[in-house]
C-alpha cells in the first residue's frame, strides 16, 4: 500500500489526544458521522487541523473500504475514509474500542507515521487477516523495516518500535540517518530478534515486548 503523509505531531499533539476527558470519549463513542456530531466534546477538539488528521488514520485503520465517517466544522465537512478493517465493530451503532481495538489501531497509525513526508510503498503485515498478504507482496517487499506496537490512546501514549538488525528503515519514521533514533516519536526498543517472538512465514511478529509487558497486536512493515 502507499503511504500517505502521517505527521509525528498528528500522533502526539492533536487535542483529540490532550486530555482524558477528550480521548475517553473517543473510545466509548461509535466511529460513526451521527455519534461522532452527538458529542461536543469531540467536536470542539476536531477543530484542530491534527485532531482531524488523527482521526482520519484511525478511521484508516479501524474501518473496512467503503465506510466513511464525516463530520462539519465551522460549516466546512470534512470526510475520513476506511480502509484495514481492523477495528470495524469500532463502526457498529452502538461500537465503542475496546482493548483489542485500541492495540491493533494503535499499531497501525504508528506504522504510518512518515517524518520524511514522502510516500513511501509499505506491505503491512500481521497475525490479523486485515494484514495478510500473498506470495506476489511478500516478493515484491522483501526488506523488513521493523515493528510497531502500543497504545496511542493511553495518557500518557505508548508508542513502541524495533529494528531489523542492520537496518536503518525506521529513518521513515524517526528522520535521521536511521541509526541513531534518539529523539524519534516512537521509542525504539532495540532488534526485533531480541524483543519479539519467533517470526512467523509472512516474516511478521505475532508479540513483541515493551515497557515489560507482552503486546500481542504487533505490525511489522516491510519496504521494496
């Protein structure tokens, strides 16, 4: 898939993600136009152009091609589009994001992250079926970039990442020359070899460790 342009601040300082007020809502309301209007609290916050990137990758992440999610801002609608389908109940009318839904978006948007602000082609994989991919992806994107993993909804976020050995990839994500990652938005934890479960045929990680737990909704990406 090609990577559109998610920014670092959109991940870490929208005003949808600026109080626990605000980011509690988010997870109990349903990811659906008519829910969304229904609470002032989220509107106010959509007023700010990052809360409105932020909520358009969860939308990405969560929601399955076709469905759509709109809203209107000081008379101007803005439209956020599904498309990985790995939070759909999320969209339910009476949907809301539980622990499963917050860890597999949560590896999505930070597995989108771009602080180089190019498109950059990606094969997302994972032990979800929204991530599997055939035999002609796996050729075309060999190289694996690393993984990512976390909570981008918990106050304060975690957002975790490891490397291939040898690789320098995640410079995608942490700008830089990719060796030296000190000061990137996501926290690179080391090799991927050293933190995660044996790969799977896909070449993916179905685990990783971070902060001392064992986080199960792991994507790990791979680049031509």
């Amino acid at each position: 898939m090609s990577q559109p342009v998610f920014t670092r601040n959109a991940l870490s300082a929208s005003a949808l993600t600026a109080n626990d007020r605000v980011i509690a809502t988010l997870m109990d309301t349903p990811l659906t136009s008519d829910a969304i209007a229904r609470e002032p609290v989220l509107m106010r916050a959509l007023r700010d152009p990052l809360s409105r990137e932020f909520l358009s990758y969860a939308v990405s992440c969560a929601l399955p091609a076709g469905k759509w999610v709109s809203v209107s801002i000081d008379g101007e609608r803005y439209g956020f589009q599904g498309q990985l389908e790995l939070a759909s109940r999320w969209g339910a009318p009476s949907g809301h994001c539980n622990a499963d839904c917050r860890g597999w978006v949560s590896a999505c948007m930070l597995a989108r992250v771009n602080h180089l602000g190019d498109t950059v082609p990606l094969s997302m994989r994972g032990k979800d079926k929204a991530l599997s991919s055939d035999a002609a992806e796996r050729s075309a994107f060999p190289s694996r970039e690393g993984a990512y993993y976390g909570d981008v909804f918990a106050r304060p976020q975690l957002r975790f990442a490891c490397t291939s050995p040898g690789s320098t990839l995640i410079r995608r994500v942490c700008g830089g020359t990719g060796d030296d990652t000190e000061g990137c938005v996501v926290d690179v934890l080391g090799d991927c070899d050293d933190l995660c479960s044996r790969e799977a045929p896909d070449g993916s990680f179905r685990s990783c460790k971070g902060q001392g737990r064992t986080i199960t909704a792991v994507v790990t990406i791979f680049r031509e």
